[in-house]
C-alpha cells in the first residue's frame, strides 16, 4: 500500500509539471549529417526554428534559452537530427525544446556527457513551471 501511494504522489507530480522528455537512442553505424559524439545540443524555439546548437559542454546553458535569431543552417540541421528519432515533434505546446546528444557508457566513459547531463537536470528543476521538453539522444554501438 505504501508503494502504491508513492507511486501515485510520484504520477500526479509529473503530471502536474509541463517537461515532456523523451528517450532515443542511434547506433554509431547509422547514416547521418550529425556527428558521432557527444555532447551536442540543440534548442528549439516554439515556432520549431533551431535557435542554438554545440558540439561541445556549454556550461551557460541556461542563457541560451533567452530569446535568439534562427540558427543560418537551422532546416539543415534539423533534417539531420530528426532523421534519428522515431517521430515528428511539434512544438506548440511548448516555449522550447531541447535535444541532447550523448554517448552510451558502453562505448566510454564521456565526463563532459555527464557532466551536461547534470547541467539540463538543474534546468528541469530551475524551468518545471514553464512549457520546456527536453530530450535525450544516446549514441550506441
């Protein structure tokens, strides 16, 4: 019985935040534009333009949520990547969404990966009260 109200607090909890996150994962053997490694980010406005994008641990994360110009090469960039998940995103029911890019422990250890990781899990928490989905793409073997 315990269990079982704690699953429930837990289920009316997240179903009172608006974060939306999804899991993917690519194998290193897929064809793709989008460069085997990780972390890579790319952030999405709430008209589905690519407003950021890096290849690389981006400490200020939390600034780039600011409002900014479309990306020069945000249709490109957003073929490629949508070309490795399993369905269209829409982006009207959200202010921002945020795609990750890391890479399996099964292929290595990737520090700057977790340590990003650790960076967009204080920024669930810091923007659990607006429209943000958020989510992450492994790389596998």
């Amino acid at each position: 019985m315990k269990k079982l109200i704690i699953l429930l607090y837990i289920a009316i909890s997240f179903n009172s935040v608006s974060i939306l996150a999804k899991d993917f994962e690519y194998s290193v053997q897929t064809e793709s534009n989008i460069p085997k490694k990780g972390p890579q980010l790319f952030l999405f406005n709430k008209q589905g333009e690519l407003t950021f994008q890096s290849d690389s641990l981006d400490q200020g994360l939390r600034n780039e949520f600011r409002k900014k110009p479309v990306h020069k090469r945000s249709a490109q960039i957003t073929q490629d990547l949508f070309g490795l998940i399993d369905f269209e995103p829409t982006f009207d029911d959200s202010n921002f969404t945020l795609f990750f890019i890391t890479i399996s422990p099964e292929i290595g250890p990737c520090p700057p990966c977790e340590k990003q990781e650790r960076i967009i899990n204080i920024l669930k928490k810091k923007f659990k009260d607006q429209k943000v989905e958020f989510h992450k793409i492994t790389i596998v073997n």
